[in-house]
C-alpha cells in the first residue's frame, strides 16, 4: 500500500463544457480507474458528424495503469463512447445488471461480446483495483439501476455521484441509499463530485411517479385519438407508466424507434419491465386494430433527424403517417442545443392537423437545489468539485456547496484535462491532459477534424468553383477546358456572363503558366488565385475554388 502523502489525481477527460461526453479518470500510484465513457450530440457547426467521443490519449499512453471502466447509468451520455474506446484499451467493464444489459446489447451490434471482459455488480458490493476500492450506492434517476459510486483510496474517499434525483416513490425499485451517505459522511469524504445539470432550479425534482397521473389524465381526454408518446428509450419507468396507462385504458402498445426496441426489449427480459406480452404488437399489426386503441411508444422525443417521430412529422416514414386525429405526446424536455430541432418537429406535425402536448408530461432525472443540499449535508465533504453540465450549472452547484460553508478555495470549477491532485492536506490543480473531443461521421472515427469541419463549413456558405483542362506543358498548350462546374454558388442558367468570364480568367492564367512552365501545384494556385480575386470583385464571395489540372 502507497504511503497516504501521496496524492489522488481527478482527471475528467470529458463532460465539463457540455450536456455529455462524461468520462472521469481516477488515478492513485500505478492504478487508474475510469469512471464512464460518453457520447455528446455534435454542434451545429460539426456538419455531417453523427456523434462525438471523448480524446482517451491519456488512457492509451498509460495503458498499463488503467484497471477498468466503472459505469454509473445507461444512459447515452454516460455509455455511449463505449463502444469506440474499448477496442483501443479493452479492460474490463463493471456496471449494475441493467446498465451492462444495455452495453452488450450496443456490443453485440458491434461484435465486442466475445473480446470485451465484464463484469454485473449489486449495490453495496465494492470491487477492487489495487490501490482503489470502488462502492456501487443506490440512486435514483430517469433510468433504473443508477449508481453513486463511492471511491476508497489511500489518499481519501471520493464520492461520484453519477446523474442522480432523490425520488422517494420511485416507479421501481428502492429509494437513494441516503443511510450510506450518512454513513460515509460520518466516516470522512475528501472530496465529492456531484450532477450538476439541475443546480440552478430551486426547491425540489419531483417524483417520477407524478408522470403517471398525467399521462392517465391524457389517455382519458383524448380516448378517440391514436396516442403517439416520444421518450427517451431509457427512461424504463417512463415507459412503464405508459404502458400501465395504455392497459388500463384498453390500448395495444407498439414500440417504434431502434433503440426504444432494443433497450425496452433488454428491460422486458430482465424484468424491468412488467407488461402482459399480448399488450405488445408489432408494426405490421397496426392495421388489425382501430386507432383509438393503439399507443406508439416512440424515439426521437430530442428532434433527431433520422429518429422515428421525426421521419412521422417529415412523411417519410415507410408504415406509419401521422393523421389530423392523431394525438402526440413528447414525454421529454430539449436537452440543451436541441431546442430549434424539437420545435422544428412540433411545427410539422401541428402542420400535418395532430395536437401536440409538450408541456407538464415530464419530470427531471436531476437532483435541483434542496437535494444537492440533503447530499452536500450528509456526506460534509472537504473538497467540492461539480461535474455534469455547461459553466453555469456548475458554478451554481458551487454556490450550493458555499452556502453551506465549504470554502471558496475548496471548490474546484475544473475543465477537462485539469488534473486536480489531493489528500487530506491540500488539493490543487498540477497539470493539464490532452482531451478533444473526436468526431464520429459514418464509419470514420477521427478522422474528421478541425480543418475538415472549416472545409464543410465554407462550402455550406459559398459553396463550390470546380475549374477542369487538360493541358500539354512541353508544347506549351492548353487541350481541353477550361470547363466549369459550380454547385451551391451561383444558378447557372442566370450566371453564364460570369461563368464565360471566369473561364477566360482561367484560361489566360494557364497560358501564363505553361509560359513560364511552372510545376502543377504552382500551377494551380495561379489559375486559383486568379479565378478567386475575379468572382470576389464581381459578386463579393468566395466560394471554394477547386483547379483540377490534368498533365499529358
């Protein structure tokens, strides 16, 4: 065992400027634990990216070190980068029962069942890696089977909360494990790392139980409509209440969306999920029964392009249209930056003649002001460092953790890739990791960065200039072109003055060049930089001016 002078290192790689993207690496001597690894939705100014993960370089070059990853919930934001970064690391994966059920459903997509180590833990239970101890503690959230995780290391106990709400009646399971946070605050918390996302709301989240009456409220006002439901496919107690609100009222359940199918799928097998199999029909079954006596359980409750309420609203989804009698209810608040999306979606379907409500028939999985006080007061940490959210959640979480009289200086607003070493004598931030964020675009990963994004960016504004000859320099002649194709620039059938001056302007740039035989990289910038300056004069943009020069 390490002497206790040494320091702890808390490294979040991830998840301090954004809604995602968690990842946290605790490391103690020749040990490095990792806590989470998450997917972020891409910006608007990401074009073409489907997803990001988080930059593990620091986790590669200290392979060696890193004993496994521990993952606190299912959600996508927590488990989403998974996939991707365990092929480069593979250690083992410790999670409670319904969290791993989600992951090796993702793994089996991608063929990581066989090579991939994991590991099911019960709460309560700690699991061992060397120079650190870590304890699964019951919490609640939008997802069952969350987990706090409470970290025992030589230097001091650190406490993670994960993504977690005090939910006194939850819809399944058992209430936060508050007795064992009393209980590690009398022991002694150096530090504690708490969900910040809701840390500007006062008062208190309510219960996830509150949900079920409005929705049964909802079922009864409109019982001649097909109800239409977009959730989070995760939110397993959300789609309970709707599925118990859909057999009380006489109604089959149709489950539309991928991952809606595979994760409430996962949480039917492992009884998460308590519905008479004959509720459940399948798509092609629709027809067979009269719409007041169907509910579709849907993804794409967030506006994403190609979910399927979104394909709905847009008419191009393959089976099911959405009908001026339909009733559409979005069972989720906009996660921060999806708010023009999920507008977006409304306005069409409002277009198409369905009611949409998207108001009251959601409740946060998000601990709000008075219960990160309850938490805060029970474990009484020396050291606060907020996680889980933009700037201005965590700086309220701080405020939180001031107004309880843990001191300024004892709170740590980190960035990702701060490495915040402590003990009980002192914490300070020593150092800074790599952390990017890398981008995912189809099968690519990685390989779509900075200077790509620009590259896209500026042919979405001005669009492209493609100037095509072929040319033969040791006669000095030009033999075919210059041919121009311009796409997203200018209509070409109302352009043909600039496009016929624009190719002269090419063309007596190449006569320069073969001239003075200058080679084709140089070649290509004069004909370029010609072009360039000619359509700036004339119409004040620059589009992307691509020169392909073909040699005989």
């Amino acid at each position: 065992m390490k002497e206790q002078s040494e320091r702890l290192k808390i490294i979040p790689l991830g998840g301090l400027e954004q809604v995602g993207l968690n990842i946290t690496a605790f490391e103690y001597g020749d040990t490095i634990v990792v806590v989470d690894c998450g997917m972020a939705f891409p910006e608007d100014v990401m074009l073409g990216v489907d997803l990001v993960i988080p930059d593990v370089s620091y986790l590669k070059e200290n392979r060696d070190k890193v004993k496994g990853f521990v993952i606190t919930h299912g959600h996508e934001d927590h488990i989403g980068g998974l996939s991707y970064v365990i092929p480069e690391l593979n250690v083992p994966i410790y999670a409670t029962k319904l969290t791993m059920g989600i992951i090796e459903n993702k793994f089996e997509e991608k063929g990581l069942i066989k090579e991939t180590k994991r590991h099911i833990v019960k709460f309560g239970q700690n699991v061992n890696f060397g120079d650190i101890k870590v304890e699964f503690i019951k919490t609640n959230h939008s997802i069952q089977d969350a987990a706090a995780l409470a970290i025992h290391t030589p230097a001091g106990i650190v406490v993670h909360t994960g993504d977690f709400k005090v939910d006194y009646t939850p819809v399944h399971g058992d209430q936060i494990n508050l007795q064992r946070f009393a209980a590690l605050g009398k022991k002694g918390v150096l530090a504690l790392l708490s969900d910040s996302t809701n840390a500007e709301r006062r008062g208190f989240t309510m219960s996830e139980r509150t949900v079920g009456a409005t929705i049964d409220q909802l079922f009864q006002e409109h019982s001649s409509s097909r109800i239409i439901v977009a959730t989070f496919a995760s939110n397993v107690d959300r789609v309970q209440q709707i599925m118990d609100s859909a057999k009380k009222f006489g109604r089959k359940v149709m489950l539309e969306g991928r991952s809606m199918c595979n994760i409430i799928g996962t949480a039917i097998e492992l009884g998460y999920i308590d519905v008479p199999l004959d509720t459940i029909i399948e798509i092609d079954q629709l027809k067979n029964y009269p719409p007041e006596k169907v509910v579709i359980i849907s993804t794409g409750s967030q506006g994403e392009s190609m979910a399927a309420l979104s394909r709905m609203a847009q008419g191009i989804h393959k089976k099911i249209s959405i009908m001026p009698t339909d009733t559409i209810i979005l069972s989720s608040n906009p996660i921060p930056g999806n708010e023009k999306a999920v507008n977006k979606i409304i306005n069409d379907l409002y277009a198409k003649g369905a009611e949409v409500i998207f108001q009251d028939v959601h409740v946060s999985g998000h601990a709000c002001e008075e219960e990160l006080k309850l938490i805060y007061s029970l474990l009484n940490p020396k050291y606060a460092v907020p996680i889980h959210g933009e700037l201005r959640h965590r700086r309220a979480n701080a405020n939180i953790a001031m107004s309880l009289g843990i001191p300024k200086e004892n709170i740590f607003i980190l960035k990702s890739g701060d490495v915040l070493e402590m003990n009980g004598t002192g914490a300070e931030v020593t150092d800074r990791v790599q952390t990017d964020m890398v981008l995912v675009d189809g099968l690519g990963v990685g390989d779509v960065g900075n200077a790509v994004l620009r590259d896209r960016q500026h042919l979405g504004e001005a669009g492209i200039f493609i100037i095509a000859m072929t040319v033969d320099r040791e006669f000095g002649q030009i033999l075919a072109g210059p041919e121009i194709e311009s796409k997203g620039f200018v209509y070409v059938k109302e352009s043909e003055e600039l496009l016929d001056e624009a190719r002269q302007i090419a063309y007596e740039a190449a006569l320069k060049c073969l001239n003075k035989n200058y080679d084709i990289p140089h070649f290509r910038n004069v004909v370029k930089d010609s072009v360039n300056n000619y359509i700036w004069r004339k119409t004040k943009r620059r589009p992307v001016i691509l020169p392909i020069i073909m040699e005989l």
